[in-house]
C-alpha cells in the first residue's frame, strides 16, 4: 500500500513540476513580450500563447480526471484558473465533481468556459420591455434585478454558480425525463413552485419534445433545457418589443405557455395540409405499390407529429390547472390561463380529427396495396386455369397413350407428339377466350345494374 502510494505521489509530482515548467515559462516569455514595442507585438504574443497554453492542455487532457483534478489543487490561485481554461469542455464535469469545495467553487465563478450550445441569459425590466443580459459568469450578475433567467445546456459548473448566487438547486436538463422525476409539478416548503413541461420542437424531418424545468423562485422564472425552442424566441422577442408585455416571472410563464399553444396549433396545420396533399394522391385510382410506400412514410410522420402534439398540449394544460389550483396567480393572471386553457381544449378536437383522417388514409392506402397484390393473384389464377387443361392432358401422355397410338393406329411418335402440343394449343386458347367472355359478360352486368339505379 505504501509502495503504491509512493508511485502515486511521485506520478502527480512529475505532472505537477511539468504544468508548473509550462507556467512559468508562459509566464517569461509573455513579460518579455509585453515589455517590448515590436512591429507584431500581437502577433507574437498569439504565437506565445498558442504554444505554452497548447503544450499544458495537452498535459492536463492527458491526465485522467483524478490526477488532473489534484495538479489544478496544488497550483496557486492564478495559476489554476489558467490551467482550467485549457481543459476540453467535455471533461469539465467529471473533474470539477473531483475538485475540493473550494476549489470547485473558485473555478466556476471565475471561468468563462461556455460552449457554443451553451447559453446563459438574463432578462430584466427597462422602460416596461424586457432588455436582455448575455452572462458569462457569476461576477456578470452583479446590480442585476431579473424577472428571468434562462439556461440552455448548461454545464454543471453554471448551473453550481447560478444557483449558488441565487440561492437554488439547478436541475439538470439531462435528467428531466428520468423516471425518479415523476412529480412534475410540486411546490417546495420555501415556496418554490417547480414545473417539468414538455414543449414541442417541430424540425421539419424529425419532430420531439423538449423537457424544461422551471422554478418560480422569488418572483424570478428559471428556466432550464437542452434545446434551443422557436417558442422562447418567439417569447424572447415580444417581450421586446411590446411594452408592459410581461411584468413578473409568472407573466413570462404563462405566455411561454400561450406560446407553445399557438407553435401547436401552428404545427396542426402543417398537419393539415401535409394530409390534404397525401388525400389526393391516395384518391388517384392508379396507386402503385412504391407509391403507396411512400404515402403510408408520409402518414407515419403525420401520425407521429400530431401525436407530439397531442402530448404536448396535454402536458401544458396539466401545468396551467396546477398553476391555477395553487392560487398563486393573481386574478388577471388567472383568467390568462384559463383562456390558455380554452385554447388547448380547441386544440383537442383538431388531434382528434387528424386521428381519424390519418387512420381513413392508413386504409385507404393499404386497401390499394390489397387491390394490387388480389390483381397479381388474379393473373396467377388466370394462367393456372388457362394451363389446367394441357396439364390434364400432359398427365394423360404420360400414361402409354402415344405407344398405343403408334401401335394401334400406325402413327410415328413425332406426329403424334405434335399432334398432342397442337391440341394442348387450342384448349389453351380456347380456355382464355371463355373467361374473357366471361369476365366482359360480367362487366356488363355491373354498369346495366349502375345505369338502372341512376335512371330510377
């Protein structure tokens, strides 16, 4: 055991002296860059930093999340910080839950680390319009008097110093479709109200809904998801440009709601006319097999998009009548959502309606696959019957009839032979005239039956 913790501590001692090696040799050269005018001043020191910071990043990304976690303890404040900044965004989290306290909460409220995905907004209240607040970190939050915080994919370490400076747990956006997260909506004994809503994100090709998590804490509305939603921007962008628009976190609720109802009904329309489009298609009485392949793709991707839907507006109106329910909404506030409710329940009938429309097509197009594959075993009968009858005779030939008629009658076996194909010919070809005949009889009979009821 000794041994191997010797081993350890002299592994993290080479590492360590490495990473310091690397500092302080940043750290000249940059003095002495920045000591002297030169014509690429800039240029130079870009190259500088390049190099060094490229080499340490390469060291700490090298190292697993344990022994890179201890090396960012044992540098001095400075020191870390920088270390930090060159470590790949996708091992933050593992090594930032490995860090002491302290250190921990050091790095993630001085880092600037943020992805492209990632995104941390806040939104106050300036002349009656919502003014938007891009944060980088905690130090950003300063003199800020939110009605709204917004976070998209946010790292573990901002979500640690947001709710470190507000004074809340940040959920994680991965983990809201879990199953322990089965109470959706809920109020805590600080008075936190906490809601997982589902919001539908209709990309063209592929459609899904998006869990967000929000937390109605102290008058401010957090928000949390991993996606970014045209309803939040369509939300984002009212809010600006229409004063008194919102005046609270329950106003930017509850119209984030309003607005998922109206992206929903935007969707069903789509819907609407996707089906129309597939309607006259499956109408057309020449319904090939590739053809009808692709309407039943098509009315799949309708069916599971209004079923998104469905569930979507479903899930919104089970957050309003809890919103409602808790008596936390003013009066005005409340008769908004019982109209955002109203609007759902018209939304309920349309889903309803594209159900069945979708289900018309569905058999619709499945009777023309029928109709098709009852005329290719229709031909297959045709062509069996036709040759019934020379298989009749064929098995008959094979019974010593033509020995004997080259026997009795005196007749070469040639000509008997072709005899035989000759007659086997003219059955065939009588056959297929008779059924001819019969189906055309039968065809008569079927428009002198439609023309006597129109006449009647």
């Amino acid at each position: 055991m000794d041994q191997t913790s010797n081993s350890e501590f002299d592994r993290l001692s080479v590492h360590l002296i490495e990473a310091q090696r690397l500092l302080s040799r940043y750290r000249l050269v940059e003095n002495l860059v920045n000591r002297q005018e030169m014509p690429k001043h800039r240029l130079v020191e870009n190259l500088v930093h390049k190099q060094n910071l490229g080499e340490l990043g390469q060291l700490l990304n090298g190292l697993d999340a344990v022994d890179a976690a201890r090396v960012l303890e044992a540098l001095s404040p400075e020191d870390r910080l920088l270390a930090w900044e060159q470590i790949r965004v996708d091992r933050l989290d593992s090594i930032l839950l490995l860090l002491l306290d302290e250190v921990r909460e050091e790095l993630v409220n001085a880092s600037s680390h943020q992805t492209e995905k990632v995104s941390l907004n806040v939104f106050e209240l300036h002349e009656g319009r919502l003014r938007q607040v891009k944060i980088a970190n905690k130090a950003d939050l300063a003199d800020l008097k939110p009605i709204w915080v917004d976070l998209v994919a946010p790292t573990t370490e901002m979500r640690y110093w947001v709710g470190d400076f507000f004074g809340l747990d940040l959920p994680d956006p991965d983990g809201l479709t879990d199953l322990e997260h089965s109470a959706r909506f809920y109020v805590e004994d600080n008075g936190e109200i906490h809601l997982h809503s589902d919001f539908l994100l209709d990309a063209g090709d592929k459609a899904q809904n998006i869990a967000v998590a929000f937390i109605l804490h102290k008058d401010i509305l957090f928000s949390v998801r991993k996606e970014e939603l045209p309803v939040f921007r369509l939300q984002r962008l009212r809010a600006r440009t229409q004063p008194g628009y919102v005046t609270e976190g329950k106003d930017v609720l509850l119209d984030l709601y309003a607005a998922d109802a109206e992206y929903s009904a935007d969707a069903l329309e789509d819907v609407y006319a996707e089906l129309e489009s597939v309607g006259k298609r499956v109408l057309n009485p020449q319904v090939t097999d590739d053809v009808a392949a692709q309407i039943l793709a098509e009315i799949a991707g309708g069916e599971d998009l209004n079923g998104r839907i469905r569930r979507n507006v479903l899930d919104t109106r089970r957050a309003l009548s809890f919103l409602m329910r808790g008596k936390s909404l003013s009066p005005k506030q409340h008769d908004e959502a019982r109209e955002i409710v109203r609007d759902i329940e018209s939304l309920d009938g349309h889903t309803t309606f594209l159900f069945g429309k979708i289900n018309f097509l569905m058999d619709a197009t499945v009777g023309f696959i029928n109709i098709n594959q009852n005329k290719r075993v229709s031909k297959l009968t045709s062509i069996s019957i036709i040759f019934m009858p020379i298989n009749i005779l064929a098995g008959i030939g094979g019974m010593s009839e033509f020995s004997m008629m080259s026997k009795d009658f005196n007749i070469d076996w040639p000509m008997a032979y072709a005899g035989f194909v000759l007659g086997s010919v003219v059955v065939g070809w009588g056959t297929y005239h008779v059924l001819k005949f019969l189906e055309a009889r039968a065809t008569r009979r079927i428009l002198g039956a439609k023309g006597q009821a129109k006449s009647s």
